[in-house]
C-alpha cells in the first residue's frame, strides 16, 4: 500500500463507503480504485485528486495534505545517480536490493536523516 492509498482508505472508512461505491461516484472502476490503494498504480493525476478532495468534501489543508501524500505514493520509483560518485549509486542500488527486508523501525530512521538532510527534523 502507498502513503496514498492509506490515506484514501482511511477517508473511506470515515466515510463509511466501499472501494464500489466511491468508485462509481468519483467515475472510475473499482479495480483501479484497488489498485490505486494497493499501489500497483502509478501516482494518480491531478484530476484524480480533485475527484477524491471532492468526493470527501475537505477542507483545503486536508486536500493539500493528500496532494503531498499523493506526490510521495509511486510505488516505482527511479533514482538517477548519473554524474554523483561512486558511492552514491552503490547505495542507491543497496537500498533497491534490500528495501522489502528493512524493519519499519530502519526505515523510519532512514526517513529522520532525510528530514534532518533537509532541514525538516
């Protein structure tokens, strides 16, 4: 599941309506809806989220919040090391190779060094 599709989940839940009943009023199926969830679906498109803020009716902080989530949810994602040394892509290629076996605990410590790197933590 990505960051965006636990987030759509939960506004479901609050909501209280299935993956059928939110997909037939947003317009899509409910297979791309699970798939979406389920991140075996590319970041949806904007129009997409317009559908969804819509649909859940929220406020904008809400909806900015899920358009950042949505930003973070590619579940594909491509990291070009072209031109960095040598140690740069020797990490990248690690973290591909062993990412589904990190403990949630590394993988939220490897997420606070970023936020440090970035000035956000």
């Amino acid at each position: 599941m990505t960051p965006f599709g636990e987030a759509v989940r939960n506004l479901r839940q609050r909501k209280g309506v299935t993956q059928k009943q939110m997909a037939a009023a947003i317009g899509v199926s409910a297979a791309y809806l699970s798939a979406l969830e389920h991140g075996r679906r590319g970041k949806p498109s904007f129009d997409m989220l317009q559908r969804v803020a819509g649909y859940f009716n929220i406020i904008w902080d809400e909806a900015e919040e899920l358009f950042f989530v949505a930003g973070t949810s590619d579940p594909r994602v491509v990291v070009d090391t072209a031109g960095l040394a040598p140690e740069y892509t020797a990490f990248a290629n690690a973290l591909a190779r062993r990412i589904r076996s990190l403990s949630p605990n590394v993988i939220r410590d490897l997420q606070q060094v970023l936020e440090k790197a970035d000035g956000n933590g």
